[in-house]
C-alpha cells in the first residue's frame, strides 16, 4: 500500500513539473523586441515541428526573406517535419538553411554523423547552424568538456563539407562556451536592444513569439546585419 501511495505521489509531482515547464514558456518566457527594420531590413523565420503546419505559399507575401529549419538533434534525432519542410520551403525559392540542436552529454562526432546523413542529399543557400544552448540541456560534463565536443562536431561538419558552420547561441552561452573559444559567424538569440555591444553578429534572433497567418503557432522571427545589398552580397558569397 505504501509504494502506491509513493507511486501516486511521483506522478502528482511529475504533472505539477510539466505544468509549471508549460506555464513558464507560454507566460513567462520573454516575448521578443522590435527592432528598426529600416537598419534591418532583411527578415527570416526559424521552424521545427513545434511550429506547427505552416502555408509556404504566404510566406513571401508577408516579406520574408529567409528560413533556417531544425534538422537534427544529438546523435540520433531527426526533427519529424524536417523533410516536409525542406521540400516545401524549397518549393517556394526562400534562400534555406538547416540547424542542429546540440546535445552536451553526447559525443560530438556521433552528432556530426547524424546531422550530415540528414542533410546529405539536400541543398542549402545558407550556412549550416550548431544550436548551443543550455536551456533544456542539462549535462554532468564540465564547461572544457563541452567546448571541447563542440569543437569535434563543428570540425567534422566543415571537412566534410567545404563550409564554415555558423554557432547559435543565447547570451549566456555565447558567454560560457563560445566567447573566446571558437571564431565561427554568430547567430545571436537576445531581447538586449545594445546586443552589439556583447557580440559582432551576423544574424540576429530577437523574438520567440512571432505570429504570422502563415503558421499554426509562434514562429522565431530573426533578422541579418544588414541591408538588402549586404544580403546579396552574403547569398552571392
């Protein structure tokens, strides 16, 4: 009788944690900020199955200028509307990239192998992305440990494919592993209006709620630094 009661108690707690886990980033994570979009005028989107369906075909309409898609996650994962998403966002000739989310506790050269399998017989227009966060990445490693991995994955991604990966990162862990470490192009997450003067960017994700008709739920709205002749000049390069 005792052990049921503990049983029930686990699960009690367990659904209080998944509420408040809900709670907290339906209300209370940071919505976003507005940027001058006359200095930044080149927009893009971030998606993965969390976003929901989305109509590709009003996605140009609403002046959208780029799309980076979640391919892959530690050393086995795929994202399930990755290769519904590719095939759509290429439908509708949107300059495409794909990213990675990388997990601390796993070896960085099983996730290279993962992320290139996923990737392999696709076409990107833009750079290939390492998303490093500690948020929802919880680990026993040590800070050298994981810049260390990083550094195994990132590696592995340019010599198997001629191009140079781009690191996105938060503030904090732009801060703790990549500051210093790595001189790869930044995509920056970060609702600090003076973000310039932390990190030199190239890309810029400043709201995690972005509502467009376009798509089913919240959308990551990003911007590049620069204007619509830097970003020629950029998918030209």
């Amino acid at each position: 009788m005792k052990k049921k009661y503990i049983f029930g108690f686990i699960i009690i707690l367990v659904a209080l944690a998944s509420g408040l886990f809900i709670l907290f980033r339906v209300f209370l994570t940071p919505s976003g900020i507005d940027i001058d979009k006359l200095k930044y005028p080149v927009t893009g989107i971030d998606i993965s199955k969390h976003t929901g369906r989305i109509d590709f075909h009003k996605i140009k309409k609403q002046k959208i200028d780029f799309i980076f898609i979640k391919s892959t996650e530690g050393e086995d994962h795929k994202d399930q509307a990755f290769e519904r998403n590719y095939l759509d966002a290429k439908a509708c000739e949107i300059p495409v990239g794909t990213y990675h989310f990388f997990r601390f506790n796993k070896s960085g050269k099983k996730q290279a192998k993962n992320y290139l399998k996923a990737i392999a017989d696709k076409k990107f227009e833009l750079p290939f992305v390492v998303d490093v966060e500690t948020w929802g990445n919880p680990t026993t490693k040590s800070k050298e440990e994981i810049i260390h991995e990083l550094a195994e994955f990132i590696n592995m991604i340019e010599s198997n494919t001629n191009k140079k990966v781009i690191i996105y990162s938060n503030e904090d862990g732009y801060s703790r592993f990549i500051k210093g470490n790595f001189k790869n192009d930044i995509w920056i997450c970060s609702f600090n209006e003076r973000i310039d003067k932390i990190v030199q960017w190239v890309f810029w994700q400043h709201s995690h709620k972005g509502k467009y008709d376009f798509a089913e739920g919240w959308v990551d709205v990003n911007t590049f630094n620069g204007n619509k002749a830097d970003w020629n000049r950029y998918l030209n390069k």
